[in-house]
C-alpha cells in the first residue's frame, strides 16, 4: 500500500498557514493538527479557532491528533470544525474511565475515522482488543507533547507486532506512525506495516516541502 503523508502543522510558519495549507492540498495526503492541552502532555498548541478556517480551506483531509484529557467531551466540536480523521490517546480512555472501544463508535457514528493513539510506554498489545473498532492506530514514535524529537527506535517492532496481530485477524486497520519521522526511517517504516505518517519537522525545516513529502512517500 502506497505511503500517505501526513505534515504536522505543528512546525508549520504560523505566520503564514494559508500559504502553507496551500503547499499541502498540492502535494499532501492529509493535514496533521496537533491539539494539546497541558494536562495529558506539558505542552499547549492550538484548538477550534485554528483548525476550523484552516480545515475550510484544505482540500486534503484533516488528521486531528487529540492530547487532550477527556477527548470525548469534544470530538463533536472537532468533526464538526472540520476533522476527517480523530484520534485520542488510550492513556486518556484509562484515565477517564472511558470505554475506548465506544469512543471509537463514537467517532465513526459523527462520520470521521476513528484512531487510537498510544506513547510509546505503552506495550503495543493494549490496542489489540480496539482494532475492529478502530480504523487507525498512531503508534507514537517520541513521547507525545513536542515536535522535533527523536525517533525511537523500539517502533519498528512495535509496529511489526501491531501488523502481524492485524493480518491474522484479517482487519483492515490502518498504522499511522508520528514523531520524529524523515528520510532516514519512513521507507522501513512502511515496510514494516505502516502506511501513514506524520512528519513535521522534517517537512517543514526543509528547503523544499514538497520534494520533501514526495521523497517521503518514496516517489
Ligand atoms: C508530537 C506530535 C507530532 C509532532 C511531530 O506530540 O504529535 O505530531 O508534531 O513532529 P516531528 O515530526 O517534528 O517529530
Ligand atoms: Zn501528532
């Protein structure tokens, strides 16, 4: 399955996100958007009032990536400003005392896709009783909260293992991997089973975004 790129805005040059949305509809598979909020992660980003006109005018869809405590209480508000694909981390299910699973059909039932987020202390094994209900797992690849970090290693087995699981059960759950992704590392990571990833700063520091993204995809 042909890689799909998903550029985190997060290293984005706020200044100037319309040019950059631009950029993306053009060469992009999808709009990554981090929401943080200080509590499940010590970093704050952005929230409604960003997503909404910038979702207005993507062209491509929009990955929301919630790290937020109780995520439930918003995925309406998300959907409804725009996103296309809405995840939230498991270790906030945990610590709401939420079912993940209805979380998930909660999701689907607004009509976006639905993803299952988890740091990477987090053994792998703990999504398998959501993967029917999930249409995607972000397996992180650095410790959820900050862009420009570096990319543990340990993922590729994560991965690996959470693909295997997938194929013996015949789903068709898709893999999005986040943190840390480049040059070095996205072609293994597709081989071992991923087919989406984020990439911030390696996008958006580069000389060329585009070129950067179409490499990503190993065009
Ligand atoms: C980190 C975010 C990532 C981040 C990725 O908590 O979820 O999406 O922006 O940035 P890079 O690609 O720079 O690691
Ligand atoms: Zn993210």
């Amino acid at each position: 399955m042909q890689l799909q790129i998903a550029p985190s805005l997060l290293a984005a040059d706020f200044m100037h996100l319309a040019d950059e949305v631009e950029m993306l509809n053009a060469s992009a598979d999808l709009i990554h958007l981090d929401v943080m909020d200080g509590s499940l992660v010590p970093n704050l980003s952005f929230g409604f009032s960003v997503i909404e006109p910038l979702a207005r005018m993507a062209s491509i869809p929009c990955d929301v990536h919630l790290m937020i405590v109780h995520p439930e209480k918003y995925f309406q508000r998300f959907v409804d400003a725009g996103a296309d694909y809405l995840s939230f981390h498991l270790e906030a299910a945990r610590k709401a005392r939420r079912s993940p699973a209805k979380m998930l059909r909660d999701i689907k039932a607004m009509g976006a896709k639905a993803g299952l987020a988890i740091n990477p202390d987090m053994p792998v094994e703990e999504v398998f009783p959501y993967l029917e209900d999930a249409d995607f797992i972000l397996v992180m690849s650095v410790f959820a909260g900050f862009g420009g970090q570096k990319f543990i290693e340990a993922t590729y087995d994560r991965v690996r293992t959470l693909k295997a699981e997938i194929n013996r059960r015949g789903l068709n759950t898709l893999i999005e991997i986040d943190g840390g992704v480049g040059a070095s590392n996205a072609a293994k990571l597709g081989e071992c089973g991923a087919t989406m990833l984020v990439a911030g700063s390696s996008v958006f520091k580069s000389a060329d975004p585009a070129a950067t993204i179409a490499a990503l995809r190993g065009e």
